[in-house]
C-alpha cells in the first residue's frame, strides 16, 4: 500500500472583510486536519467585495444600513453569522467595527506575504481576519497593516515602506478582476489544483472530501491528463 503523503495546493480566492471568508477559513483548517494523509499548501487569492469605497474608508454603521435597509434587518444578519462563528470558535463583535475600509492595501500586504511562504501568508491572512471581526480594528489603516505584518513575521519596515508607495496595486486589482472573469461572484471561493472549484463556506466535512477525492485524482494521474 502507497503510504505516501499526496500534496494538493489550494488558492482560496477571498475579501478579508467577509465574514464568510472567516467562517470558510476555520472550516478549511479543520478539514485539513482532518486528512494528514495529504499536504495541503493554501495560496490567498484576493477579491474585493466593494472596491468602490475610498481609500480612507466608510463609517461602517451608514455603510451597512446603506446596503442592508434597516437595522432590524442587519441585526438579523448579524445574528445569523454570530451563531455560526461561534460554532467555529470566531467571536464576532459587529458592534466594535466602526470603519468599513478598503481593502487593496490589505491583499497588497498579503502579496508581499506570499513572498514569505505560504504559511507566513495564511498567519496574516487569520491575524487579518481577527483583528476586524473580533478586535474592530481597521484594516485599511496602514499601522494597523504593519502590525499585522509584523506579528505574522514579515519585515515591517519594508511593508511600512512599499504601502507609501503604489507597489503592486495593479497586480492585485488584475487578480481580482481575473477571478471576475473566471465567474467568481462570491467568496470564499476554493481552487483545487486550479482545476476544481468549490463555492462559499461549506462546511468541514464537504471540505474535507473534496481534498481526499481530489489527491487520490492526482495522485493517479487524472488532473495531469485533463489538462
């Protein structure tokens, strides 16, 4: 019998402003956990869900009620996620959120992050998550940015540096719109081997049966003759 560990890469195409994302990102954890007999390598891809708010952000409770209509309804909303967060141990404090930034400053730092290694990368990407969903920070503020960095093990003052300057905002922005075109309307959003796609935060067990399913596909072959 071939004990051998398969290898798969994952790009995980999302916006760290979605709780979805962060829900989706506990549930990817948990199901590679949940097949060691696979290493898995997740790449963060990223995706803006309103590229149209400023630089500087928008006053989150305006924003909100802005899309949502009313109060009762996004308190609704709220609710619904709460729970489910729980379930996956996220504390979501809605309450503390006080700024809905944009985003392009944070997916350039978790290009930059990339550059470090994956698993430098996937640090950030949950110490982003985190620091908005449970600490209501804002991400779009570039201190805020370079702490983060920072903590995740990257060299700060070179994020400090190359955030003051328009460093890789058009790579992002072309990533972005090329999971546009490929038919990405809503994240989170997993690429298996860029092959295969599975949309939204499913849940660990459906997760963890698409990374079993798909290995033992390439570990025989079949992804390299679809191509």
């Amino acid at each position: 019998m071939d004990t051998a560990v398969q290898t798969l890469h994952i790009d995980v195409v999302s916006d760290v402003v979605c709780p979805w994302c962060f829900i989706g990102q506990k549930r990817l954890d948990r199901a590679i956990a949940a097949v060691p007999e696979v290493d898995v390598e997740i790449h963060w891809r990223p995706f803006q869900l309103d590229p149209t708010i400023p630089l500087e952000g928008r006053d989150r409770k305006e924003y909100m009620l802005s899309k949502f209509g009313s109060v009762e309804k996004l308190h609704e909303i709220h609710a619904r996620i709460e729970s489910l967060g729980a379930a996956e141990g996220i504390d979501f404090d809605f309450d503390a959120i006080t700024v809905s930034p944009n985003t392009l400053d944070a997916h350039r730092v978790l290009r930059w992050a990339a550059a470090n290694g994956a698993q430098v990368q996937g640090r950030l990407a949950r110490r982003l998550f985190q620091l908005y969903f449970e600490e209501g920070k804002n991400i779009g503020d570039h201190a805020v940015l370079i702490e983060a960095a920072r903590e995740a093990g990257i060299d700060a003052p070179v994020v400090e540096a190359m955030l003051a300057t328009d460093a890789d905002r058009d790579e992002v922005l072309d990533e972005a719109a090329t999971a546009s075109r490929m038919g990405i309307t809503g994240v989170p959003c997993f690429l298996f081997e860029s092959k295969y796609a599975v949309m939204g935060a499913q849940d660990t067990d459906t997760l963890a049966d698409a990374i079993r399913q798909i290995a033992a596909a390439k570990a025989r072959g079949e992804l390299e003759t679809a191509r």
